[in-house]
C-alpha cells in the first residue's frame, strides 16, 4: 500500500498550521509550528509570496489531502464519488473524508494520530458491527459500531492512546464508549462538525472542476 513516509513536520510547516500529524508531539512545545513557523527549506524564512487563483486552490487542497493523510490519486477519486453524489459537493466530499474508517477512530480518541489508527485498522485490531475490517478507506455508516476487537482491548498502545486523547471532545456525530473502547456512528456529520482545521472546501471543488 502506498503512503507518504517523509518527515510530516514539514507539511505542517508548508500549510503554516497545525495538522496534528504527529500525535502527542502536535500539543507540546516540541511542535514544529511552535518553533519554526515558515516554509521549509534554505529560502523559508526569506521567502513571503503573494497567492493567488490557482495557487490558493492548489493550497486548500493540499492542506486538505494532508490533514486526512490521504496519497494525490486517493483523494482525488474521493472526489469524483463525491462529485457523482447528490447534494453539495464540498460538503459530501468532507463527510467522506470525516467517515473513512481510519478517520473514525481517530475522532473516537482510540488513536493518536491518523497514522496510528491506520495501522490498527490495517493490523486487524478493529471490528465494524461485529466483523472484522483491515481496510483503512472503508466508509462507516450511521448506526454501525466501530470497536477494538476483544483482543486487542489489553493492548498497551491503544490504551495509551485512549488516556493520552481523554482531553479532546467527540463529535456530535459520534456515540464514544471510551472504557469498551466502542464508538457508534449516531448520524451524517454536518458541516460543523467536519474538521478541525478552517478548510474552504469550495476551493478544492473549483480546483478539481477545471
């Protein structure tokens, strides 16, 4: 399966924000926004472009594609299921991204990054109303029940994971059963409770629409 396996610090950096690609490390000091907030690279510091047009599509997109970890070609046919879906396309688009199964445990505070409950899903650690699912893009549906196999509960990554996210709010969309480590989807997330960084979503759509 292919996947990025670069520094991730530097994608945060590139967007100039937050991606909380890194887990525990984004919500401390060590972050390489709190240090280094420019560009990488030997011209980061000195180099302050004005974007425009197409460079703020390429941009959103991009800040996107990095936020849910998702490969060019991954999210790109993400959205042409969107764009063949009724409704608003951005919208749907977000909503697909926000139920990918990955995503689901990450927004549950069963992972601490989406990298690590990617791993999980594809290790064969979680179930979907009662089978086992290894397929990181699988899409939940409302009323299904995502959980940590019987198994896996003892694990002393995933416990750690689950005390280290205690902080962090569930969705609206989400019913979290933290001590089972059991998460029931109540519904369609809306746009409010989509993502957790400011995301213009229209962009995108006008980006891939060309």
């Amino acid at each position: 399966m292919a996947r990025y396996i670069g520094p991730v610090c530097r994608l945060c950096r590139r967007e100039g924000m937050k991606l909380f690609l890194k887990g525990e490390r984004c919500h401390t000091e060590k972050c390489a926004i709190e240090k280094r907030n420019f560009p990488p690279g030997q011209h980061g510091k000195d180099r302050k472009p004005k974007i425009v047009g197409y460079g703020l599509q390429l941009r959103e997109k991009q800040k996107a594609r990095r936020y849910y970890q998702l490969l060019e070609g991954q999210f790109r046919n993400l959205f042409e299921k969107a764009s063949a879906t009724k409704g608003i396309t951005g919208e749907t688009m977000l909503n697909l991204l926000e139920r990918r199964l990955d995503n689901v445990l990450y927004r549950a505070g069963f992972g601490t990054s989406r990298a690590q409950c990617r791993q999980l899903v594809r290790h064969g650690h979680v179930n979907v109303s009662g089978r086992r699912v290894d397929i990181p893009s699988y899409t939940v549906k409302a009323d299904e029940v995502v959980e940590i196999r019987e198994a896996s509960k003892k694990n002393p990554t995933i416990l750690h994971a689950r005390d280290a996210t205690a902080h962090a709010p569930s969705p609206n969309w989400l019913e979290v059963d933290r001590e089972n480590l059991r998460a029931r989807v109540l519904g369609q997330p809306k746009r409010d409770d989509l993502v957790q960084i400011q995301l213009n979503e229209q962009l995108i759509v006008e980006l891939y629409s060309k």
